[in-house]
C-alpha cells in the first residue's frame, strides 16, 4: 500500500508537469462549459460535450476516462434519509482516473457525477433532488434498476486496498 502512495506522490503530485497538465485539464474542461452555457445547450448536451472533452485526455502516467449514465443507463434503488425506498440514477456521468506503472495499474479513481444547469423557472433556480444527494453523499446500498447496474442486487461502494 505504501508503494502507491510513494508513487502517487513523488510521481505524480510533485511532478511540475503533472500539475501543469492538470491545470490544462482543468481549464480545457471550463473552456467546454463555458462555451456549452454560451450557446443554451440543454444539461444532457453539456454532460456529452464535457465527457466527449475529458475522455481520453492524459495527465503524466494518469488517463482519464468520462461517459455520459445519464437516466436510465444509470437508474438505481435505494433508501433514502427518510427511509423511503426510492428510484433515481446515480449521476449524469462518471470519470474513471487511472495511473499506471510498468503497464499495471497503481491507482484508480472513480467519480460519479450528477451535474445542474441553472434554470430560469420561479424563485428556484437550482432544482437539486436531495434523493440524489444523499445517494452521492452516503452512497447507501443500491440495487440495479437499469443501465450499467442492471438488476444486480445490493451493491455496496467500496474501497479495495492491496498491500
């Protein structure tokens, strides 16, 4: 396990070049939404302009890798912070980090995310559904409704350490 973090942190993090590819990450990624919000795009455009943008891109040994799960390729249950047992999807994409050395890989990072567009409805300019955010936030254990999941039953995230 120390091996990672040695590698991790003397490879990568305090690798000027690493920083720098990931500031150029970064702001390539703002660039995109900057310019989706400019010409109205639609949330679903967005969360396809932004994965089309991350996918493949390279950060000294890391490569990242974004899809669009939006709807019902990513639609889970669960039980919610009322104890209700409810559906939604788990988010509107996912990026999956990986840093590799000697062709194996040594960390892997994935991040599910569930984006919003500011809308113009009411008093209420953000429409946040608190059943995602606890979903995202607690990650309680889900079963597959559809999509990537598909019925699978009780999936739990978890962390896989190796010494």
């Amino acid at each position: 396990m120390f091996r990672i973090f040695e590698i991790l942190i003397h490879e990568l993090f305090n690798n000027p070049k690493f920083r720098l590819d990931q500031n150029d990450i970064a702001l390539d990624a703002y660039n995109t939404l900057s310019k989706s919000y400019k010409n109205k795009d639609n949330e679903v455009k967005t969360v396809e302009k932004l994965c089309s943008n991350l996918n493949g891109k390279e950060c000294g040994k890391a490569k990242l890798y974004a899809e669009k799960i939006h709807g019902n390729a990513s639609k889970v249950e669960f039980y919610n912070a009322s104890n209700s047992l409810v559906k939604k999807e788990l988010g509107d994409m996912v990026i999956i980090s990986l840093a590799t050395c000697k062709s194996k890989i040594t960390f892997e990072k994935i991040a599910f995310i569930q984006n919003k567009k500011e809308t113009k409805e009411g008093s209420e300019k953000w429409k946040i559904d608190q059943d995602q955010l606890f979903l995202l936030n607690v990650f309680p254990t889900f079963n597959g409704v559809s999509g990537i999941f598909g019925n699978e039953k009780k999936l739990l995230c978890q962390m896989f350490l190796e010494d």
